[in-house]
C-alpha cells in the first residue's frame, strides 16, 4: 500500500499553529489531527490553548478533548488512535494536517513507530520506585547500564520515571529496552509526510507572543479553570504548564504577579525546548511569522503544502 501524504504544521507554542493549520484546511479541504499532550483532555481549555469553535472555522478537529485528566495516557495509545484518525480522514478523501508543538507524539506517528507491547507489573513497579528512593537514581541507572548500557546513556539519575520503567520492561521481557525500541521502527512509515515548521527570526519576538498569550489566557479565566482543576483532580495533568505555576498563589504561598511570572518564563523555556526538539529533523520547512506579512506566510505556507495535494494517492 502507497504511504498515506501527511501535511504536518508544527513549531512552538504561541508560534500560530493552530490558525495556519486551520487555513491549510481550509485551502486544501482537509480535517486537522491534534499533536498536543494536553488538548487531549477534557476541561484543560484555557491551559492547553485548545482551539476555540470560533477559531476551528468549522474545520473538524480530531485527537482532542475526548479523555479525563485521570486516566493514563502513552505515546503508544496516541500513535494508534491518531492513525486511525488519519485513515477516516484519507478514506473520505480529505488533506490530512497534523498539527501541534508535542514533538514526541509528532515524530512516533508519523515514523510509523510500531510500538512492543510490553505488559504493566503494578507491584514490581512499585518496588522499583521505592528502591529508586532508598538506593538514589545513581544507584539504579547503574544498574539498568548492567542490562541494557544505551538506553542507560540517555537517561540521567534524576529521571525516575523513566529508569524505572526500563527496568520494569528488561524483568517483564528479558530484552533491553533498547532493543524493544529497535524492533518497533524496523517497518516503514505508513506515511509520506510534508513538515511546515513555524520559528521566528527574532527569539524575542516570540517570546513577547507568549507573555501575551498568558495575559490573555488570565482574561479569559485561567486562574478559574486551574482553581476548579485542583478541585477535582490529582492526575498528572495537574504537571501541564499553566496550572502548577499557579497553584502557589491559588495556595496562597506567592503573589498573583509571581505566579504569573514564573508562568511566562515556564512557557518560554517550554518554547525553547519544543525548538530544540524540530530543529534535528531536517525535514521540516521553517517559515518565519515576523519576517513576512501573514497573507505572504500563508502562500509560502500552500506553496510548501503542494507536495502533499499533488501526491497522486490526493
């Protein structure tokens, strides 16, 4: 079967992905597939910047809003859902946009990565993180090198979560991980993807997009939305940014000026890394929102978008 053509808009947040990937569709008669962490649950509206219907200009949106902050959620899970998505989104004969600042969740999808199914040890897992907390992550990142030295070399001391779970995944299996990971992108990509990346010629200019975003977030009841999250739920949703930089001051502990603060340089520094994480695909055709006017970056944009609607599978 011919690889399925995939128009991905990624970039930053506050880089204007969402309305460039919404005139694409409309362009191009094409559906959008979110690739964002957090879109994905419900009620997180105003923290996750989710497209408003106003915004969506009638352009269906798939893979957003549709799981409680309390259930666990995995790259594998999106990977098979948003393929699913995609294949709807073909079969009826529409342009497929992908579009989001979740690089993970972007490159896994549209690599085809086929993901080992490993089964989960609730209590092995258990007494992993608590040797991890008695022993120190040192202890246990040596440990994984003993049975699997790559993956041991990515990851640092710190990161529980992850150590853990790689040793969970060598006792359930026997196999590295590493080699697991190996297996899973051994087929090729399903896809033949077109990337369009947002970025900007002048970090700072950027970077005041996100200060004003925040603001506008707060007008628009943020501090409201994470007050009433903290209510319901404990989850790890409660990590996404512009809900823990505010929960000091909902606890009373800092001034709203502090949190908010601390809640545009998180943003930056998300920004940051999310930059970091597209600049390795070599791929991806950067277009720049302060270096042109809009309607000029909306054709430079359908110029770039043309390698998909002109794939004879279109």
């Amino acid at each position: 079967m011919a690889p399925l053509p995939v128009l991905a808009v990624v970039g930053p947040t506050a880089s204007g992905k969402t309305a460039l990937a919404v005139e694409l569709a409309l362009a191009l008669d094409g559906e959008v597939v979110s690739a964002d962490s957090m879109q994905i649950y419900r009620g997180m509206d105003i923290a996750s910047a989710k497209p408003t219907k106003a915004e969506m200009r009638g352009v269906p949106h798939h893979m957003m809003d549709f799981l409680d902050p309390e259930t666990p959620y995995s790259v594998a899970a999106y990977v098979q859902e948003a393929a699913a998505c995609i294949r709807d989104i073909a079969v009826r004969g529409k342009t497929v946009i992908v579009a989001g600042g979740t690089g993970l969740y972007i490159d896994s999808l549209l690599s085809g990565t086929a993901f080992v199914e490993t089964p989960s040890d609730p209590a092995l897992r258990r007494l992993l993180e608590a040797q991890y907390d008695a022993e120190g992550g040192e202890a246990l990142l040596q440990r994984l090198a003993g049975v699997d030295r790559e993956t041991a070399s990515r990851l640092h001391a710190n990161d529980k979560k992850r150590i853990v779970r790689a040793l969970e995944v060598h006792a359930q299996t026997g196999l590295p991980p590493a080699q697991l990971a190996e297996a899973s992108h051994s087929a090729p990509s399903p896809y033949k993807p077109v990337y369009i990346g947002l970025a900007f010629q002048d970090r700072a200019v950027l970077y005041e997009r996100i200060d004003r975003r925040v603001d506008a977030m707060l007008r628009a009841g943020l501090l409201d939305e994470a007050r009433a999250f903290f209510a319901k739920h404990a989850a790890t949703a409660a990590q996404a940014i512009g809900y823990k930089e505010l929960k000091p001051y909902l606890d009373g502990r800092v001034p709203l000026e502090t949190a908010v603060e601390s809640l545009k340089r998180a943003t930056r520094r998300y920004a940051k890394r999310q930059l970091t994480w597209f600049r390795r695909n070599e791929a991806i055709h950067w277009i720049y929102p302060d270096a042109c006017p809009p309607e000029d970056l909306r054709a430079e944009a359908l110029e770039i978008a043309k390698a998909v609607t002109e794939c004879p599978e279109k």
